[in-house]
C-alpha cells in the first residue's frame, strides 16, 4: 500500500515537471498567465475585427469623411474602415494571388467573416493566427472538420479567435470549405519571419493578442520567451500590408538547441527531411513560432486532437516548455 502510493505521488510529480501550469502566455498573446487572468471579457487576444464600429452619440455631429491610405506599389485606395471591413477587406496587390473565391473575399453574412481578413488575401497571415497558404488541400479541409467538431481549441482559454474560427468553420458549407482550401494551398507560403537570436526584446503593447513593438526603440529582457512583431507595426496593423512580415526575436542559442531536438526527435519522420511536408502532411519550415508554440502546447493539454493528432502526441508527451520554444525557433528559421 506505501509503495503504491509513493508510485502513486512519484508520477504525479513528474507529469507536474513536465506539463506547464499554465500555456506559455507570449505564445497566446498575452502578458499575464492564465492563472492569474481576470474575468473572461478583459483586454487582449480577442477574435479579431469584423465589420464596421459604431461612432457617436445620440444628436453628435457626423463624422468627416475618412481620408484614403495608399500603399506604396498599390494602385489601391482604402479608408482604414475599408481596411478592416470584416466582409471584404483591403486587397491591395490584387496581382499577387489567384482571383479569390467570394468566401475568401467577403465570407458571408452573417455568422462568416472574410477569410482573408484575418489570414490576409495571400494567406500569409499573423502571428496572432497562422499563414494558410501552401497547407495541402486535404489537411486544410481537415482543420477546419476539427474546429467543427470541437477537436482544436485553445489551452488559453482567453485566445478569442480561436472560438471565432469554431464557429465559421461550423457555419460553412462544404463548397465554401473546398472553395477556400483550393485556393490556398495554390499560394505557395513565402519567407516572411526573421529570426533573431538576442537577449532583449523590443518593449510591446499588445492590440488584439498581437504584439506591437512601442515607438523610442526601447528594449527588456527577453527572457525565456520569443516575441514575435511586426516588421512594421504601421504596415501590418494600418494598412494591413500582406507584404510586410515580421521579426522574431528568441533567445541566444535557441536554434542551435531546436535543431539538436528536432533531429532527434521525430519531426522529420513525418514532415520531411527538410520540414517542408509530406503529402497531406503540412510543410512547418519558416512558420510563424508563436503559432507552432501553440499547436505544440494545445497537442501536448489535449485541447487540439484529432485524426492527425495522435501521431503527434507521443512526440509532444515528454517535451517541456524550452523543448517546445526550441524547437519553433529552429523551424521558425528554415525557409519555407
């Protein structure tokens, strides 16, 4: 019976030193950790803009008129309102991409917003999301099954969009969810993150669960964290600029480890020697490492699971929380 219960005791501690408290708040968008959250409702990490805000009060003067933006090498022109209309937002380099289906353009009314809202019409997206251009179609089709079912959600409860993706996945029909991952995977996914290995980090202030670098230059430890920002907080949260990409800045040495892990690990036994996929299995090589921070983390708690997810179970099962950052900042680093 003592035995039994110091077994008992033993495992529990060792699965407690291997499984976090708390999700990595930085890959989440947040500062604070789950644990110490207020009430659901509070700021940061929402489920991204949708259409039009309301502005004024009962009897207040009407607005003037917004100015157009322009974008340097667009013919387009844009009011900031036009750039975050959740039903057809800003394209502004129509030429780079195939014409796109109205799902991926406008969504629907309702319950759809615009898939290229969030993930760009390029599909190279955010840090906050994920790129989805390049995903095979059939893996695309199969998140979006998994989000329907209930099978991927996010172990940081607060991540709103990940709750805003459940519900259009579950509002689409199988046309528009073909239609989408038709196009996409045909928009093959570009370099679009710099990794930098640093001690310090640029100090942020987060809008929406993305980090945003503060103006004056002004830097703090890093930490065992990776940030990732904007290359240009104007380009990407103004004009929502598919061309401008972002910085990751992880820590000193991290590459060099995640290569170490990765390589002997089973990372490669699945999504290729060069981790730029296999058939349906999704290429990883230069994703954004706060989006595969997640996934790994969600996959270890059992907030994502499905049919793809067993086999990355056992993987995940044993790898702490700097196994993880690591490892998303070596693949972070590969070109796509």
């Amino acid at each position: 019976m003592k035995l039994t219960l110091f077994v008992t005791t033993f495992l529990l501690a060792a699965s407690m030193s291997i499984y976090a408290a708390d999700p990595p708040a930085w890959a989440y968008g947040f500062t604070t950790p789950l644990s110490a959250a207020a009430p659901a409702g509070g700021p940061g990490g929402g489920a991204g803009r949708g259409g039009s805000g309301r502005g004024g009060g009962r009897g207040a003067a009407p607005a003037p008129p917004a100015a157009p933006l322009h974008l340097e090498g667009s013919t387009g022109e844009f009011t900031r309102q036009q750039v975050n209309d959740g039903f057809g937002p800003a394209d502004w380099f129509p030429g780079d991409h195939p014409t796109m289906p109205d799902i991926v353009a406008h969504g629907r009314r309702p319950e759809i917003r615009a898939c290229s809202l969030c993930h760009y019409p390029n599909g190279q997206g955010r840090a906050e999301n994920a790129g989805v251009n390049g995903f095979p179609a059939e893996y695309f089709l199969e998140q979006l099954k998994e989000f329907a079912d209930g099978d991927r959600k996010s172990a940081d409860t607060r991540k709103g969009n990940t709750n805003a993706m459940i519900a259009i996945a579950k509002a689409m029909t199988p046309e528009e969810k073909k239609a989408a991952a038709d196009y996409y995977a045909a928009i093959p996914f570009k370099q679009w993150i710099q990794v930098k290995e640093s001690t310090t980090a640029p100090k942020t202030r987060i809008n929406v669960g993305l980090f945003l670098a503060l103006e004056g230059n002004e830097t703090e430890p890093l930490g065992d964290r990776i940030i990732e920002v904007p290359v240009s907080a104007e380009q990407t949260e103004t004009y929502r600029n598919p061309r401008s990409g972002f910085i990751a800045y992880v820590p000193v040495g991290a590459v060099k480890k995640g290569e170490a892990v990765a390589k002997t690990g089973q990372c490669t036994l699945c999504h290729g020697s060069d981790l730029k996929g296999i058939g349906p299995v999704p290429s990883i090589a230069g994703r954004s490492p706060s989006y595969m921070m997640r996934q790994l983390f969600d996959m270890q708690q059992g907030t994502r699971k499905g049919s793809w997810t067993g086999l990355m179970k056992p993987v995940v099962a044993p790898m702490s929380e700097d196994d993880m950052l690591n490892v998303v900042a070596y693949v972070a680093s590969l070109k796509p």
